[in-house]
C-alpha cells in the first residue's frame, strides 16, 4: 500500500500493492507553495513514509496542539475565539522524509518540520492550496485513510 500526493491536482491517491487504486481524497496543500526548508511554510516534495499515527480514538474534531489532544472539540464558536490559529483535527499522520539532503536531515527534516497530514474544520476548502505546509483533509476523508494505512506507508509527494 502507499500513497501519492498531487500537489497541481490538490488529490491524495491511495493504492494497493499492485499500484490499483483504492481511493482518492481532496487535499488542501501549503498556500506558499512547495520546498523543503525550515521555516517556509510550504509543503516538502519527495518521497516519505507515515512515522507516526496519533489520536486512535479520539472523537471526530478533537483538537491538536503539538500532537496532543487539548481537550477541546472544535465548533465555530471555538473557532471564532481563536481566529488565528492552525487548526489540527481528528488524527495526524506524521510525515518522515526518506531522501536524505532533500527532505531528511537538516533544515529540510520534514519531521522536524511537523508535516502531516491533518484534518481540518469542514469550513475548510480543499481542492486549492491554503495550509502552512502540511496536507489537510476533510475529517471523514481522514478518519477513512487513517484506519487503511499502517505506520510505515510509503507517501510520495509530487508536483
């Protein structure tokens, strides 16, 4: 099983060992764009390999803040209390780059960058490039990806 993410086509395409596919996704990506380093705020190219998987279990639109559930179930009203802040919901798969000097190690360590892939509000479009960098995904979309993908998937990310 791996995944392959289209940035032009803002879509996450999950596929089975023969390379069939299994099912696809709207994804939002960074809105500055595409690179690798520190700080850009822009989603990492190349291949990768889910690291981690955090939140089984938690409710549908659980709150993140540093990977850990705050405690908080977003709604609007949340929402409008913290109007700027990145909203990471329901479950994260942590990103780990494979390409050492590309998107592993250094400044370009896509894990020490925090790149997921995340859900986010429903309010949130996707289909159009509008995180910080990580990949967005409708909360439903995600729990589904979530519960097919084991940790190691390999995730390749491509222009």
């Amino acid at each position: 099983m791996s995944i392959v993410v289209s940035i032009s086509l803002q879509q996450l395409t999950l596929l089975d060992a023969a390379g069939q596919i299994i099912q696809q996704y709207s994804v939002s990506s960074a809105k500055n764009g595409v690179g690798q380093e520190r700080g850009s705020y822009k989603t990492p190219l190349g291949k990768h390999v889910i690291r981690a998987k955090i939140g089984a279990n938690q409710p549908l639109n659980t709150v993140f803040v540093r990977r850990r559930p705050t405690g908080e179930i977003y709604t609007p009203e949340l929402a409008a209390r913290y109007p700027g802040r990145d909203w990471i919901l329901t479950r994260i798969l942590w990103l780990s780059g494979y390409e050492p000097g590309f998107n592993r190690l250094g400044s370009v360590d896509t894990m020490r960058r925090y790149i997921y892939i995340h859900g986010s509000p429903d309010s949130a479009q996707m289909g159009q490039p509008g995180s910080i960098g990580c990949i967005r995904m409708h909360n439903h979309d995600l729990l589904d990806l979530y519960e097919r993908v084991p940790v190691g998937t390999a995730v390749a990310i491509q222009p």
